[in-house]
C-alpha cells in the first residue's frame, strides 16, 4: 500500500481540483432547464475515465440522460467488479440557506472536519463517492496493480428514480455482465469507525392533490361555508399517523419483516451517542415509532414523511383567499417485503377513503424501489471488512442504512449480482441539504481503500469463486 499513499500524496491537489471541476457543474437532473448541464456532466466524467486507462468508454444513450459506460478488460477468465455510480444531484433550493452557491465549492474547516471539507451540492452524494473510484482505478492502472477487470456504469437520473437505468440494464445484461457490483453511495459511522451497509429501505414516492371549489375565493366571503383543501389536507396528513407514531394506512404494515432480537442485538453495538444526535440536529428530543430505537427507527421500521407541502399565497404581506387547491409530495420507506407497488396502491386508496366529500382528491405515483439486503458471509463483504481494516486500523461493523438505491434490488434481479455498499460519507453531511459537504479526509481515504477492495476480492474469489 505504499505506492498507493504515495500516489495519493503527489496527486492529491490534482484529485481534488479534478473533483472541485465536476461539482462546478450543475447537474441537476429534476429540473429540465439544466439539461445542458446535465449532457456536459456525463462528457466529463466520460473524459476522465479515459484519462484514467479505460480500454473502452461510451456515451450510452438512454429514454432519459445517457449513462457513462467504461470498462478495463485484463483477461475473461479473471472476475469483473461492476462499479456503479451516478453524476447527477439534487436541487440546491432552498438557495438562501447555502452559506457559499451550491455550484461554487468551497473547502473549510469543520469540527468534524479540520482538514478541511468541500461545500458544494454533489460533494458527498455522489459526485465525490463516485469519483473515488475513477482515481483508485488510475492508481492501479499507474502502478499495475489492477488485479482483474472492472465496468463502470455511471448514469444521470438517480436522483429522479433511475428510470432509464432500468430500460438500460435490461438490454444489456452481456455488457455488464459481472461478478459482484461496488457502489460508494452511503455513508459510515465516523472517520475513526468504519461501517459498511448490508441493507437498504425501499422506497414508495407520491403526489397528492386536493381540489375544493373551482376557483380560488375570498376568505371572508365564503370562509365557513366551503371546504378549504389545506385545511383538508392538512388533516389528511395528520391522520396518517397514531399517538404512537404507527401508520394508520390498512395493511401498510402486513407484510414487514421483522427483525430478530439477535439482530436488534447487533445493531445496538454500533456506537451511538443520542445526546450527540441531537445536539447536531438542534433539537431537544427524538421524536418517533413507540417500541424503537432512533438507529431502528431509521433503518429497519418503515416510515411515512411529507417532503414538500403547498397551496395558496405564500408571497410577501396578505391575501386574504381559500385556495382552490392543495399540494404534497409524500415518501415511504419500505423494508423487506414490502412492495412499492402494492404499497403505492394501499396508499391511493386509503387516501382517496377518507377524504371529505367536500374535496376532490389526486393520488399521482412517482418512483419507488425495492429494499435490500447483503449477506455478510459474501465474500465481497468479506473482501471490503478487510480493505477497512488496513487503512482504518479496525474492522467494519455491518450497519442497516434507512436510505434507498432503488437500483440495488434491480441489479440483483437482473444481473444476478450482490452489490457491496461501500460509502465513506458521514451523517452529517447535509446530502440533499443546503450546505452538503464531503471532508477531504473522508475523499482520499476512500481512494486509498478501494484498491484493497479489488485485491482482497481477487483473493477470496480464487479460494471461492461461489
């Protein structure tokens, strides 16, 4: 591993000034006015892995943005290792909340952080994780030490529901046809405990509308008399859950897996301090499901959350007016076996049930996914327990994360794959939020790790292939 920390210590500003120029771009794939941005994106991160030593890099096209294609092949007798990762983010809004412009990134110094960390939307999730693995593949192809050989498939729509990753897979399961499937997309416990994430909460997204009368009114003029939808939403909403925090939805929890007491038992190891959770959140207690842990709440309890909430004026001074409409978008955090789909559907129709008559109501389906879960007698776990021992002097703890990568589920249905979730971001790096930020440490010790992933994999595959 010393050529490996050398490589890393007289390339480093390279690195990071290589990372600095992608998050630079504003790839936001949910918003169609930065479809430029978008295209631009995926040519750069297309750039780099031919820079990197890729024998063969395409532009795939796709129903929706193209997916960045790459692969190294050394010899078809050797294992494959599929890295995935994807160069779109999420929209910066709310703007006013960012201490510096989301697309200009900036390096400071954190508590957590004090060798610095880059500020910038796309820093962690996944601009930053993603591209750990383009700079630990041109370390080993500079050192030659590339044991066998590796695919990458970056795509731009993950954060809208990776629709055409799916239409993509399915038609191309030779292409990247492989052996165990790498992903940086999730994050560890601290920079001093690493972790690794064995499973992953699936994912139910809707849009709800509610329509009272046919034009906006006048507030004191029929206030009283007709229904107001965000009132009626509102309480809609509110229903949805019990005094104990349970989902109301029928049959919402019928086909939930519950976790054993050994495995609760296992995940209360993990070091948890709740009077620093919620110290770093700035609240005075935790709020949640009766009967669970804040770790369990989280990652192994399905959850039901309203993520945006609207309707009416909301401009500067008052206007007195009932609107005709209300608006939410709500999201769902599935574990095995829930079904997206069937859960959607519980959903719709529990919603549409106990609306007033007095209102119209909407249920619109977005995206959703699968949960998963990793066994941790895989030899790809095994193999990446081993890379974090070596550069993080303890082993990894297997951790459940409450986030979803729908696409997990897919690769595995398809491609016949296990994915190993490989993330090396904290909690607390605001993903999704204003201020997202990724340490420096965090950056290059991924790019140091990783290498000993492909090492330790080959190893163990020669000894069990299976």
């Amino acid at each position: 591993m010393s050529g490996v920390k050398k490589y890393i210590d007289q390339n480093k500003d390279r690195f990071i000034e290589e990372l600095l120029h992608l998050l630079r771009i504003p790839s936001v794939s949910a918003d169609k006015s930065f479809e430029k941005d978008v295209l631009n994106t995926a040519e750069a991160v297309s750039d780099y892995l031919r820079k990197a030593g890729c024998n063969k890099v395409e532009i795939c096209e796709t129903p929706g943005y193209p997916i960045v294609f790459g692969e190294h092949i050394i010899d078809q007798n050797l294992p494959t290792v599929l890295v995935y990762g994807h160069y779109d983010v999420q929209p910066p809004d709310p703007i006013d909340l960012w201490e510096s412009p989301p697309f200009e990134p900036v390096i400071k110094s954190t508590d957590l952080h004090p060798e610095g960390a880059i500020f910038a939307r796309g820093a962690c999730d996944d601009k930053g994780q993603m591209f750990m693995h383009l700079k630990a593949f041109e370390i080993m192809m500079k050192l030659g030490t590339l044991p066998c050989n590796v695919k990458f498939m970056i795509e731009g729509e993950e954060e809208v529901g990776s629709e055409s990753l799916e239409w993509f897979v399915k038609r191309n399961q030779d292409k990247l046809k492989n052996d165990v499937i790498l992903i940086s997309d999730t994050g560890m416990i601290s920079n001093s405990q690493p972790s690794i994430t064995t499973g992953l909460r699936g994912l139910s997204y809707v849009e709800v509308e509610v329509t009272g009368p046919n034009r906006d009114l006048h507030s004191g003029l029929y206030g009283g008399a007709v229904a107001n939808p965000i009132n009626i939403l509102s309480k809609m909403i509110a229903s949805l859950h019990d005094e104990n925090n349970h989902i109301t939805i029928p049959g919402f929890y019928d086909k939930v897996i519950e976790a054993t007491k050994e495995e609760r038992k296992e995940m209360a190891k993990a070091p948890f301090s709740l009077e620093d959770y919620q110290n770093s959140l700035d609240i005075e207690e935790v709020f949640g499901e009766k009967g669970y842990t804040t770790n369990e709440r989280n990652s192994i309890r399905p959850t039901l959350d309203v993520n945006g909430i609207w309707g009416g004026y909301t401009g500067e001074g008052a206007k007195t007016v009932i609107a005709s409409k209300a608006y939410a978008k709500i999201s769902m955090r599935l574990v095995p076996d829930q079904h997206p789909d069937e859960i959607t559907e519980l959903f719709k129709n529990h919603f549409e049930k106990i609306a007033p008559k007095a209102v119209k109501v909407k249920v619109t389906p977005h995206h959703g996914g699968h949960a998963y879960v990793t066994p941790i007698d895989n030899i790809g776990y095994q193999a990446a327990n081993k890379a974090y021992t070596d550069t993080f002097g303890v082993p990894a703890i297997p951790q459940r994360s409450g986030g979803s990568i729908p696409i997990v589920a897919l690769f595995e249905k398809e491609l016949k794959s296990k994915t190993i979730l490989m993330g090396f971001g904290l909690d607390s790096d605001a993903i999704h939020s204003p201020n997202e930020h990724y340490g420096i440490f965090n950056y290059l010790k991924g790019i140091e790790t990783i290498p000993l992933f492909y090492k330790y994999y080959v190893d163990l595959f020669v000894v069990n292939p299976s």
